[in-house]
C-alpha cells in the first residue's frame, strides 16, 4: 500500500488523479522539485537595477556599506551636463576599494573607474546626455584588513555633482 491512497499496481501508480504510468512518475518527482525550487529561488530573485536604485541628489552624499553584490544609485538628468561621481571612505589605516560602473538607461556601460579619485577611491567624471544614469558600487578588493571585525570598516560615501553644459 502507498501513501495518501495510492497503490502500486504493477508498472503503473493507482492514485486519485487515476493511472500514471511508472516512467513518468520519477519525471513528476522532477517537476515537482523544480517547482519548489522556483517557489524558494522566487525570494533571492535579484531586483531591476532601477527597482534596487537609490536616488542621487545632486550636491548631496548617500551613504552605503560594501558587502556583498552591489549598491545601485540613480540619477535623471534633464539636459546634457558634467557630471562627478565620487566614493569618500572613512581616514583609517584600512584598505576599502569601492569600485565603480556608470550604465545607461538600456544597461550599456559608459565608464568603470576603480582609484582615480583620492586614496582608495573612484571618481567618475563624464560628460554625459539627458538621461537615466545608473551607478553600481562594489568591492573590488574584499576586506584586507588584519582584524576581527572587517565588517566595520565597510562604510562609504557617494556623491553626485553636475554642472549643467551650455549649447
């Protein structure tokens, strides 16, 4: 006797449902699986870049906390213009690497900068069309410091200042 009502008959399965033949119950296992997978996978489906966006004012810093995968920011601009994008992180003696990706509004990337900016530090400057800009932060070197407590030294800053371009 089977679980729930279900009984082997030879080479097929007597359930509720009526007869499945033995090959294709292993493949309803399967299907099975995969759609708890699916279900479970639903939950660490990693969001639209402009869903995970954090609004870049500019003149303003946004603070953020490298772990890992990556802080996306955004920020519109309404006609063409100079822009700068820089990462600050705290004076200490350990190493912090913020790297930097610029991307368009279909996803190409414009431009990566990794230490251009002071210390460990990007700065991005471009001149760039009206648009939505998206900018993805990560770690580039990992926590290299000799200490316990790596988790807090992983703060930074970014800030966005634009300079409108006159025709």
């Amino acid at each position: 006797m089977g679980m729930r009502g279900e009984r082997w008959r030879g080479r097929a399965v007597l359930s509720r449902l009526g007869r499945v033949p033995m090959g294709l119950a292993p493949l309803g296992l399967v299907l099975m699986g995969l759609v708890l997978v699916s279900m479970m996978a639903g939950c660490a489906t990693p969001a639209t870049r402009e869903a995970q966006a954090i609004e870049l004012v500019s003149g303003e810093s946004r603070d953020g906390w490298l772990g890992p995968g990556v802080d996306v920011y955004a920020f519109t601009l309404s006609a063409p213009a100079q822009v700068r994008l820089e990462s600050e992180t705290p004076a200490s003696g350990w190493t912090l690497d913020p790297n930097a990706t610029l991307f368009d509004a279909k996803g190409q990337v414009v431009a990566r900068d990794w230490r251009s900016g002071e210390g460990e530090n990007f700065r991005l400057t471009r001149a760039l069309p009206a648009g939505r800009w998206y900018l993805e932060v990560s770690d580039g070197g990992g926590c290299t410091i000799m200490a316990e407590d790596c988790e807090a030294h992983r703060r930074y800053s970014v800030r966005l200042d634009v300079e409108t371009v006159t025709p």
